[in-house]
C-alpha cells in the first residue's frame, strides 16, 4: 500500500478520470464483450473499496456505483445469451455483486 501523502494525493486526483473511461469503456457496445466485462470488474473494486481507504472518495465510489447500474442490462443480456462460457459465470459474480451494494433490480434475472 502507497503510504506517502503526495503519491496518495495525485492518485487521489487520477481517479475520477480512471473511472469515467472504465465506465466508457463498459458502456461501449462496439467492445468485446469480455473486454466490457473487466471494465466492470474494475468498476466493482471502486464501488465495493473500503470507505477508509486512503485514496478512496465517497464521490468516487457514488460514479462507479451509478457505473454499475447501467451495465445491469448488459450484464443480464450476458446471462440470458451465454449459459457456460467465463463471461456469464463473470457476469453472474457482477450481477450479485451490484445487488451487494443494493440495487436489487439487478438480481432480476435470476427470477
């Protein structure tokens, strides 16, 4: 872990940029599918990091969870048009994962 203040500060900075080309990349529909669900993966590391974290915003973890909220489609396609390859099992961790944080819509699929 990055214990020095400055560093911790720039990163600080860097982040909310990080995460809004994560979720553009996420959103893409011209990306791979599996490419979009790694920038989910990453999305959910924000959205489900420690609040004490050092480089950690709540403003941060509020973008990555909106994030996440529109990719519940997405997801849900996944898992409706892919019953057995690694992008529905991935897909299926995201979907209860988004329901973690709260959005139970995203646990619809499963009905």
């Amino acid at each position: 872990m990055i214990t020095d203040p400055k560093i911790q500060k720039m990163i600080r900075e860097a982040l909310p940029g990080i995460v809004k080309t994560i979720d553009k990349t996420a959103n893409n529909p011209e990306a791979k599918p599996a490419n979009r669900i790694k920038a989910v993966e990453l999305l959910l590391r924000v959205a489900l990091s420690p609040s004490n974290h050092p480089v950690n915003t709540a403003a941060l973890k509020s973008n990555a969870e909106a994030a996440l909220v529109r990719l519940v489609p997405f997801l849900t396609g996944v898992v409706k048009s892919n019953k057995h390859g690694r992008n529905y099992l991935k897909a299926v961790q995201a979907l209860l994962l988004i329901a973690k944080l709260g959005h139970t819509e995203a646990l619809d699929v499963f009905e």
